[in-house]
C-alpha cells in the first residue's frame, strides 16, 4: 500500500462494526488480523524512517555541537502527519487488501 497516498483518515472516525466483521463473521477475528496488519505497517514505517534519518546522522563525541538541521525535521513533521498504522490497516481491511485465512479450516479438513 502506498501510504503517501493513502486515503485513511488521520484524525479518529467512527467505523460500523457490521462492515469490519462482514469478511470474517467474527470481530474479535477481524480486529486481531487488523492489529496483525498495524504491526507490519508500524515496522515499514519505522525502518523507512530510519533510513531517511540516518542520512543526516552525525557521529562526533562531542555534545557540545548540537544543530538543528532543517531536513531532518521536514522529514519528521512529514513522516507524524501520515495516518497512523491501525488506521491504514483498517482502511486496508475495508477495501478488501488484506489476506487472511483460518488454519483452524484447513486443520478440520487435513
């Protein structure tokens, strides 16, 4: 998912409970494999922020050489106005973009 472009809202929206446990009958199913998503989204974002920072990353002993560069801080401000990661997980969830399935199902028919 491209989460630039994403279409998720930033701020907190109230969602019908029918439309999240449609896919799975199950809301306690379906909110455990959204968290599972939000994790993932969280991990991507992360790493992809500490690369972006790590280019401006100095490494001198000295704590008395602290300056503030304005490219660092544009990619941070950039990076906290993105929805956060559960709410990109559950727009990914009701757009139908999340594979999931029951072992419980397969176990049942192995």
């Amino acid at each position: 998912m491209d989460i630039k472009n994403s279409d998720a809202p930033v701020t907190t929206t109230t969602i019908d409970k029918n439309l999240i446990d449609a896919p799975t009958d199950n809301i306690y199913e379906a909110i455990s494999i959204i968290s599972k998503r939000a994790g993932q989204i969280n991990g991507d974002i992360k790493k992809e922020l500490l690369e972006k920072l790590d280019e401006f990353a100095t490494y001198n002993d000295s704590l008395e050489e602290i300056f503030e560069n304005k490219e660092q801080i544009e990619v941070s401000k950039f990076y906290e106005r993105l929805p956060k990661p559960h709410a990109l997980a559950v727009q990914e969830w009701l757009e139908g973009k999340i594979y999931h399935r029951n072992t419980k199902d397969e176990e049942l028919e192995g």
